[in-house]
C-alpha cells in the first residue's frame, strides 16, 4: 500500500535519530514532505535506544509487529535521504533537518513532542521528592561524550573536568545540575549536593531520562544524541565541543561552541571559513584527523563558562546582559555565513543558532 512509508527500525537506534523523525514529521506538517502514514515494524530483537520514547512516537507512527511487515517493502532510512514534494532525493539531509526546524519556530510552531499528563503528574509526585526538589528549583542537564558507550573520538569527545566552573555557576545561583549519559561514564564525587550524577545513579530508566530531557531549563550538551532529544521536547540547547557543524540540530535560540582545528602543515588555527565547510564539516572518523594532520581543539573552561552565562541570561536567570557590544563583529560573522552559503559548491549546513558571542570575540581573528 503506498499511501504509508515503513521506516527502517535502524531510525530507533541512535538516540540523535529522533531529530531526523522530528524534522521529518515537521515537514510533512509545513508541507515541504510529501504527506504519507508512517510505520515501524518492531520485534523484540529491534535495538531501540529508549523504549519509553515509543509511547511519544506512536501519536505520530504506527508501531506493529514485524511479522506483519511486507515482503520486500523498502524501508527508509532517514539519515540517509529525504524525499520531497518536488522528488529530489536529498543526500545531505542534515541541510534540511536544521532548515525545516529553522522553519518550524519561526512560525511559532509548538514542539511535537510534551510530556504526557501521566508523566508530569509522575515528575510532581514522584521525581521532585526522589531528588528533593521544590516547586520553584530548577535543574540543567549537563552530556559529555566520553568514550565509553561507543568507543573514544578524538574528533567527539570532551573532557567533563572543564565544566565544573559553569556547574558551579548554576548550582550557586541555586540551579541543579543532572549530568546524564550512561553508567561507562566517569564517575563524579567532587561537587556539591546540587549537582547529581544522573547517569551513574540507581535511577536511571528511559522513563527518568525523557523526564529530564523535556523539563530541563536548558540543555548543555556536546556532539552526541541526547540533545537532540531535549530539542524535540522544545527545550534551549547549549552545544559545546562541537566539531561536525554539519549534524547541528539547532535554532537561533541555541547557542554553539565549536571545536577549533589546528592545522600542523601550516601551524595555525584554521579560520571558521574552513572550520564551516568542507571537509571539516563531516569529519566523524577518528584517523582522518591524522590523514589531514590536524588537532581538534577543546573549548576551554572559560569557553564553557561563559556561554553559559549568555545562556543564563538569554533566560532571563541573570540580570547582567553579558553580551559584548560589538555589532561590527556580528556583522562580520554573518557576512562570513552568506558568502558560504551562496557559493554554489558549498557543500554543508546552515548554522541557524546563536554561537557564543564571548567565544566570538575572543577568536575573531578566525573570521578574516
């Protein structure tokens, strides 16, 4: 029957892979997808990244047994392509995930996704007395990829140490921060009682984690699929380390924190124009950074630090307007941006949020 699409069950086993369901859905909504009854065909050998999410997909896809599946029906792997209304086949899907979510919230479109009544009368009666919370707290969910779950990235990875000045930030203006991820991760002892190690603890669950995603104040993650998560639950993201600019799933009330490249044959930095485009904008693989003979270069803890800040008080959580004044700059950056953008062989994605205006400053001799 062609009136449904089957999607790949593979779509369920990473948990960025929401962001491709999300924007794909949006797409169908703004009319940029072609309309089609979605399908996933399960069974209890499908590796599904969090089980508890299915309850929030199937408003949208029908979920029955694998058994039933068709013979032969071709199942659509959505990092692969998206069909549009027009049928051009799409091999940089990333370009439109990020455009139509762009799209979505300038129309002052809600989130697909929100807790269900069950699970906000869950979060009001079990979860606040579970961590002590009280109706006025607040709490962030803080994600460092390490390399434990799926094996150590040069290009990826972060060290969870250079976030403890901005943990200490939030938990001093009386935020809580829930660090999650999975029990391969580090294991922390050394903050205070408002930081809780989330992803180490007895009660972490798929259910526990869709909570947190959907009721942080904000999302402070790194390139890794847990904040894609908390972005289809609506919620502000702060990407930090981030080196592959073409996977962002962001919109301009996010702000980003790239890894910077050092370039050993020419020892120095490369400018942002390189960092935002290709090859560099691709880069997943752990050896290419010895092919090309480059560093990737961490954000440091004054870098996290105070792109939290402007977080803060783009939420209005502090007073001071941490903001540089400088226009010129911005000016700058974004001329930068659309001469990438209108090169006809520019081959990456459009960076629809905020970077950090502090980070900006501090390397704008990247933009020239």
């Amino acid at each position: 029957n062609d009136d449904y699409l089957i999607l790949d069950e593979k779509n369920l086993k990473n948990l960025g892979f929401i962001s491709h369901i999300d924007a794909f859905l949006k797409g169908m909504i703004l009319g940029k997808i072609e309309k089609k009854k979605l399908k996933f065909c399960l069974d209890d050998k499908s590796t599904i990244a969090n089980k508890y999410l299915l309850k929030y997909l199937t408003k949208y896809i029908q979920i029955e047994s694998k058994s039933k599946l068709t013979k032969n029906k071709t199942k659509l792997y959505l990092p692969h392509l998206f069909k549009l209304k027009n049928n051009n086949i799409i091999h940089n899907p990333a370009i439109h995930l990020s455009d139509l979510n762009q799209e979505w919230e300038r129309k002052k479109m809600k989130p697909l996704f929100k807790l269900s009544d069950e699970d906000e009368e869950y979060y009001e009666n079990n979860f606040m007395k579970l961590f002590n919370l009280k109706p006025k707290d607040w709490f962030v969910c803080l994600h460092v990829r390490e390399g434990g779950y799926k094996g150590s990235n040069r290009i990826y990875d972060a060290d969870i140490n250079s976030y403890f000045k901005a943990i200490n930030k939030i938990n001093n203006m009386g935020g809580y921060v829930f660090r999650v991820g999975d029990n391969s991760m580090s294991k922390i002892t050394s903050l205070g009682d408002k930081f809780i190690d989330y992803a180490n603890s007895k009660y972490k669950s798929d259910k526990m984690d869709i909570i947190l995603f959907a009721k942080c104040k904000f999302f402070i993650g790194t390139s890794s699929g847990p904040y894609t998560l908390a972005k289809v639950f609506g919620r502000p993201i702060l990407v930090t380390n981030y080196p592959s600019i073409s996977s962002m799933y962001l919109t301009n009330k996010d702000i980003y924190l790239p890894k910077l490249i050092f370039d050993k044959n020419k020892n120095q930095l490369q400018s942002f124009s390189n960092i935002f485009n290709y090859p560099y904008n691709i880069l997943n693989i752990d050896q290419t950074i010895d092919y090309l003979n480059i560093d990737y270069i961490n954000n440091t803890e004054d870098d996290i630090y105070y792109a939290v800040l402007e977080m803060l008080s783009n939420l209005k959580l502090i007073n001071k307007n941490i903001h540089p004044d400088n226009e010129k700059l911005l000016n700058k950056y974004n001329k930068l941006l659309n001469k990438l953008y209108s090169d006809k062989n520019f081959n990456g994605t459009k960076i629809n949020s905020r970077i950090s205006l502090k980070f900006l400053t501090k390397h704008n001799q990247l933009l020239n």
